[in-house]
C-alpha cells in the first residue's frame, strides 16, 4: 500500500494519486465496468473506463488505480475512477489469502476437504493453494461454532478464506469467508483441474511477473556477462530462457506459477546476482558464456516456495 493511501481523503472532484482495494463485485455496462472495491475495511465504489483490461477483472485480485478521480453517482455516493488521465492496473496480493503475523495470526485460502462435527469441536480440513495440495487442519472452538455454523455446514468442497491464531500446534479458527463462485480461486481451481486454456484469463498478472525477469534480466547479464569481451546474441537468448525457467518451470508449474509474487522473483535473482558477483570462480573457471550458462541450468537451484 501506498503511504499516501494512509491518509487518503475521497472528494468529489479531487485526483487521486494512487489508490489499492480488494475487488469485491464486478458488472459490466456499455460505458465500462464497475463494482465494489474493499479498501482498509471500507467498502468504496469504482467506475472503471479501460476497457481493455475488462477480462482481467477479477473479484479478489486488487485494482490499482493511479492519477484517477472522485466523482459523485446519481445516490450521491462517491467513486473512484480512472477518469481520463488515469491509469488501472490489476495486482495479485498473495499476502491478503496467506499470511502469519508476529502475532501469530494467520490466514489460509483453500478446498474444504473434510467437516467433521463428531465431537465438542468443527475440525475444518483445508487443502491449501500453497504449497500445492497441502492439508491444513483448523478447529472451530465450542463457543466459536454457532456463529460461524452458517459458513461450515454444507460447504465441503468450496474456496473458503480462513483467519485463525496458532496456539501450541493448533490452528484456532476465528472467521470464515465462503468465497463466490466467480472469485480469483475459484477460476484458478477451474484452469487447474478443468481448462488450462483459461489460463489467459490471469494475463495481466503472467505480464507482470515477466516484465520483472526482464528488468531483472538486464541487471544479471551486465554484472555476470561483463567477464568475456564477445557474448554471442544466442547466448543472450539462451540467458533469458533460462532465468523463465528457473522461475516458471521450477517447484511451481502451471498455473501454480502465477502465485509467486514480484518480490520473490525480485528476491530469487537478487540472491542469484550476488552468487555471481561475488564468486571469484566465474572468470577463472569458465571460457564462454555458454559454459557459465550450463552451470546455471544444471546446479543454481531453482525457484523454490518461500512462505
């Protein structure tokens, strides 16, 4: 989050800088698209008139706005448009569905896999997005179960949200959000199970995370390839494929893969860049590019989930 957004103030007829919300609804009109955006546990409208971005929409990813606008509705309510000038994007915040605090509080998103009220407790089983198929078992305590009964009971097999504390080596649960049929998870679990052609749906975010192995790309190559006077364009290439690679097609497929936020791949070739810069056996132990390319494919670890 911004740190304007901290103190943001929504005015009719004011520009706004930058604004970050959880989208909550979308519907679609011959001028644009609009809904509900969640912004630090407020719920705001928003009017959006890029239509290009319209499939990219999804109700749980995020919506960046920047240099937008306020303006009032016919209820005299505000909303946040990207009006004229302003531009919108969509973010995956992966922090919003998994998350450990200090504290201790945690949240999970998952596939209820099993309900069983056969004693004084609910104990919820939650196959996790991360890591893959992971089982998470969560109880609902006594005094918890009549008024989170309504979002247990006939839900196996839903993507629920979860927010719980951990004592000892029990997760404790303390809400449970039943998330719609039209939510992010739901089509993630659609492309995964059913129609890996789909898959364009998350493009906007695929875009994103390789816009960051570019940018990262032109970094790794000045500090790692500045050891040999004359790097063919196929070794550049080669190069590239495999910093994808490393990421794409490591402990993470398809579409698990698009999960991994800009700050791990940030962080992974950071890590990569600093073996290379300060590892005085690169210029001694290989004559081309292409040896130093091997070496990297076949012994710097992939990719691996942090959480």
């Amino acid at each position: 989050m911004s740190a304007n957004q901290e103190n943001l103030i929504l005015e009719p007829g004011k520009t706004i800088e930058y604004i970050e919300g959880e989208i909550l609804t979308v519907q679609f009109s011959k001028w644009g698209i609009y809904g509900k955006l969640g912004i630090k546990n407020q719920v705001h409208n928003y009017s959006l008139k890029d239509l290009d971005i319209s499939k990219n929409v999804i109700i749980g990813l995020n919506l960046i706005i920047e240099k937008g606008f306020c303006i009032k509705n016919k209820k005299e309510e505000i909303v946040i448009t990207d009006g004229k000038f302003g531009k919108a994007n969509i973010k995956l915040r992966l922090k919003t569905y998994y998350n450990v605090n200090e504290k201790k509080k945690r949240i999970l998103t998952g596939i209820v896999k099993l309900i069983d009220n056969s004693n004084n407790n609910t104990i919820l089983e939650i196959e996790q997005f991360i890591p893959p198929y992971q089982t998470e078992r969560c109880i609902v305590l006594t005094q918890d179960k009549e008024r989170l009964e309504k979002n247990i009971n006939g839900n196996m097999g839903k993507v629920v949200r979860i927010i719980g504390q951990m004592k000892e080596t029990n997760f404790l649960v303390e809400s449970i959000d039943i998330l719609p049929e039209n939510h992010f998870w739901h089509k993630f679990v659609e492309i995964r199970d059913f129609h890996h052609d789909k898959i364009d749906n998350f493009s906007q975010i695929i875009t994103q995370q390789m816009e960051v192995v570019d940018n990262l790309y032109e970094s790794f190559r000045k500090i790692t390839f500045n050891f040999w006077k004359d790097v063919s364009k196929s070794s550049l290439v080669t190069l590239k494929e495999l910093l994808y690679s490393k990421i794409f097609t490591g402990e993470l497929k398809t579409p698990y893969n698009i999960l991994i936020s800009e700050n791990e791949i940030k962080n992974y070739f950071n890590a990569m860049i600093d073996f290379c810069d300060n590892s005085d056996f690169i210029k001694s132990s290989f004559n081309e590019p292409e040896e130093f390319i091997l070496y990297l494919k076949n012994f710097y670890p992939n990719y691996k989930i942090k959480l």
